[in-house]
C-alpha cells in the first residue's frame, strides 16, 4: 500500500461563484508538500474530476474560463501527493492520483486525505470483502469505501465510525454525489488542518496549510480540531467535535521539514519557531560556535534556523550552498539507486569562500543520511577545513507509521548510530543534534501534544508500538518493506 504526505485544500462558494479558482491557488501555496500528482473534484449535476502528474501546472488568467468550463461548480476539494511507497510506474501514479472516487450504487464520494493508516491490514480485509478488488494501491480508497460502506447511516456517523475504527494520521476533505462538502481530522490531530473564509464570509474554505487560505486572500479562523468534523450545506456550516481523546499527538517534524515558513501552527509562524532552533543550538553547543569561522545552510528549510544561529552567536552566515530550484526531487523518497544522483544534482556548491574554513552546517533533518553525506563531501571538496552539522530535529531512530516515508528500521541512519557514528558515517567532524526539551520548547507546544514518536520510540497509537516493538526486536537488514505491512504483524 503506499502511504502519502500529502496537502489537501477544499471550499464552498455560498454566493454561487466557481470554486475552481480558489482551489487552484490552494493547491499552488501547497505545492511543497507533494510533486508527484495533483488533482481536483467539483460538483456541478454531478462530480468532475481533474487528474495529472507532477507540480500543479501554470495557469494564466485567461485560462481559468476553460478550466471552469472543465471543472464548474460553486464547490470542490483539491490535493498534491507524493507517494512514499508502491508501484512507481506512469500508470500506477496516475490511478493512485487524489482525489479518488469510489460509487455504490447512485452514491458516488470523492476523498482526498493526507496521513497515512497503520491498520491497512484488517481494512483491506474489511473492505475487500464488502467492494472486492481494489482498483489502486492508495490508502485513500481503503478509507474511501469504509467511509461509503457506512454512508446509510449518515455522514456524520459514518465520519465518527472511521475516527473510531481506523488507527492512523487522516486530515480529509470530501465531496458527495449530492454536493455536500466535508472535512474532517483524526482524533489525534496528527496532521495539519485549518478553517477560513474570504472577508465577506461568503466563501468558506479548508486547508493543509494556512498558506492555501492567505493565498486566496481568506481569513484564517481556526484549525480544525482533533476528531472535529465540518458539514458543508447548501445553508451552512455544521461543526462537530465527534471522538475526544483527551489528547493531542501532532507531527513534530512540520515545523523542521514539511509545513511552509509563512504558514502558522498553534498560533505561531513556522519560520519564528525554525529561528529559534537556530539560537537553541547556538546556545546549547557554544564550544563548536568558537571553534566554527561561518555558517552555512542546506537550503530551503534550514535557512530560517541558520538565520537564527546567526543572530545568537554573530557568525557569519554564508549562503554558499544553492539549490537547483527546478530539481524538485525529494530525495529521501526516492528508490536507492536515484536517491544519490539526484541529490547530487540538487545542491551545488560554487567555488571559493571556503577554503581552510570551519563551517558550521544548518540541517533541519537526517533520515538516512544521504543528503548530508553528498553535501559534506561536496563541501569538504570546496576546501571547507572543518565540518560541524548543526541538525534542528533530534536523531530518527524509528520508523514513522502516519505518513512520512520513514517506515522501516533498516534504512535510519540514527537507529545503527549514536551522534560520534553519524559524523563518521557522513564524513563531518561532529553532528550536533537539538535535543527533545530544546524542539518542544521552541514549537510553543506541550510536549504530551506533540507526536515525536520517531525520536522516542513512543507512539501515540497501541497498533503502531505494538509493531515497532516487535520488529525492533527482530530487525532484519535485508528486508526494506514497510514494517507495518509485512505478514502477522497485526497481533
């Protein structure tokens, strides 16, 4: 099955107006978070649905005309995908592209969703039985057809059997046959999503980011709430809070990687929180800082945090790592064998500036480490004296299971090595991770609230632990497959 990070975006035009603008530039500000597809699903006398490969494409003003001719309707949902598993063919990608839908019947529902689900197993069963074969390898019809299957008995008691009965990360955005438009988040917030409308307030919208509602030039209200569902009428809006947990578990790593600097999450800007990564490293490792002559960051994510390192200890920050802006591989969801290539492509590193330098390098994150190896090579290559990697994420040393393509022991680099084995595994004279206290503190978050589970080994759903524990035990080298998909796991 192939899990998604993904960006979802949805709205609902009450003044009758196309909604197919507001879900394009929706989709632009989310970009970042998904290169691999984009897709879009309108209601107008029935669904229309969009579907294509790679970033969101350009569309020039007088174009919109035809795209609304394509796409009518004053509603619709909207989604940018990558996939972090699977079949990796043409063909494959395009049947995987959100949103999906799924009929039974007259009743037909369009879903798109960012997260990933860890139960797969006994809902693929569950599923199979009542529809048969399924027709992609996305999760997203798994939780498509649990969702339809249930669609008798309302949509909000359908929303409120899939909070309760599916375990996994799931911020979603739904469209039925009937028009009606709706939103959801899992109980535990794992994924962002947040709730605006235009200035009038005749336009209500949701989406991944707060960027996709300030592009539109919408107010941002509120996110929506863990285990929260929004009914979008004809009349309206119905909000719901259908399954509490008394707790909250939200993806850490959206403020070190995924989530745009200009986007907001719990009331703070993104870029504020990253800069102040940069001054708790600054602080906390100021043996290195006297030992380090400039700094340097791995472009984009780490650039505020590098800015803040500045700002704390007065080094130079020398922006002498560029990246190829039109390579927009992500490399560490790459297969192996183009993973390096391609990272190699991405950064580059022009000559001089660094020759006998003590550099101190700005990450935001190390999963297998191949990113960093190449860039300290290249730098090392540069002339760079000394190498220190100042990294804003504590050490990865276990598998996520909601959505970030992370799913296996064997490929972390944190998990075989402690700080001293990583340097020496990439070639740097020291890294130096942010500690746990130091990441929390900075978010603004409670650290009951945050989900860190692949820093900590802790995971705040029972299937998930119950898996990682087993297989930490057991870890085979030679097996990559997903830890939660293999055989007789779901015990």
């Amino acid at each position: 099955m192939v899990g998604e990070r993904c960006g979802v975006f949805g709205a609902k035009c009450f003044d009758g107006s196309d909604a197919f603008v507001n879900l394009y530039w929706g989709l632009v500000a989310q970009n970042h978070r998904g290169h691999e597809s984009y897709g879009f699903l309108t209601h107008s006398e029935g669904l229309r649905r969009y579907v294509d490969l790679g970033l969101v494409p350009r569309i020039e003003r007088q174009e919109f005309l035809r795209w609304n001719i394509l796409l009518p309707g004053n509603v619709g949902i909207a989604h940018v995908r990558y996939g972090t598993s699977g079949h990796r063919d043409v063909y494959a990608h395009l049947k995987d592209a959100q949103p999906i839908v799924v009929s039974r019947g007259k009743e037909k529902l369009g879903l798109a969703y960012n997260g990933n689900l860890v139960n797969i197993g006994w809902l693929k069963e569950f599923v199979a039985k009542r529809n048969g074969r399924l027709k992609t390898t996305s999760d997203t019809e798994l939780l498509s057809r649990y969702l339809l299957d249930n669609l008798d008995r309302g949509i909000i008691d359908s929303v409120k059997l899939c909070m309760e009965d599916v375990e996994g990360a799931f911020s979603v955005v739904g469209l039925r046959s009937s028009g009606e438009f709706f939103a959801f988040r899992d109980p535990l917030g794992m994924r962002p999503l947040c709730l605006g409308q235009s200035r009038d307030g005749s336009i209500k919208a949701v989406s991944s980011e707060t960027v996709g509602l300030d592009i539109n030039d919408f107010q941002v209200l509120s996110e929506v709430e863990p285990g929260e569902a929004l009914i979008f009428t004809k009349d309206g809006m119905e909000r719901q809070r259908l399954v509490r947990n008394g707790g909250r578990a939200f993806c850490g790593f959206e403020f070190s990687y995924f989530a745009r600097p200009d986007s907001m999450i719990n009331g703070k800007y993104v870029y504020r929180v990253r800069e102040e990564f940069g001054r708790n490293l600054g602080r906390r490792y100021q043996d290195v800082v006297r030992d380090s002559d400039l700094i340097i960051s791995i472009p984009e994510t780490a650039d505020d945090a590098a800015y803040g390192l500045h700002e704390e200890t007065g080094l130079r920050w020398e922006r002498t790592l560029r990246r190829h802006r039109f390579v927009t591989h992500r490399a560490f969801i790459l297969e192996v064998d183009e993973r390096t290539s391609t990272i190699d492509r991405k950064i580059n590193v022009p000559d001089g500036g660094l020759k006998g330098k003590r550099a101190i390098v700005v990450e935001d994150s190390i999963v297998r480490g191949d990113t960093t190896r190449t860039t300290v090579k290249k730098l090392r290559e540069a002339g760079a004296e000394k190498v220190y990697l100042f990294v804003t994420f504590p050490r990865i040393t276990h598998p996520c299971f909601y959505g970030i393509d992370m799913a296996t022991f064997t490929e972390l680099i944190g998990f075989y090595f402690n700080e001293e084995g990583i340097a020496k595994e990439i070639g740097a004279d020291a890294v130096c991770y942010q500690p746990l206290e130091d990441f929390v503190k900075a978010t603004g978050m409670r650290k009951e609230d945050l989900c860190m589970a692949c820093t900590t080994g802790s995971y705040p759903t029972e299937l998930a632990q119950r898996i990682a524990d087993k297989v930490r035990s057991t870890v085979d080298k030679s097996d990559r497959s997903r830890v939660y998909e293999r055989p007789n796991l779901e015990v």
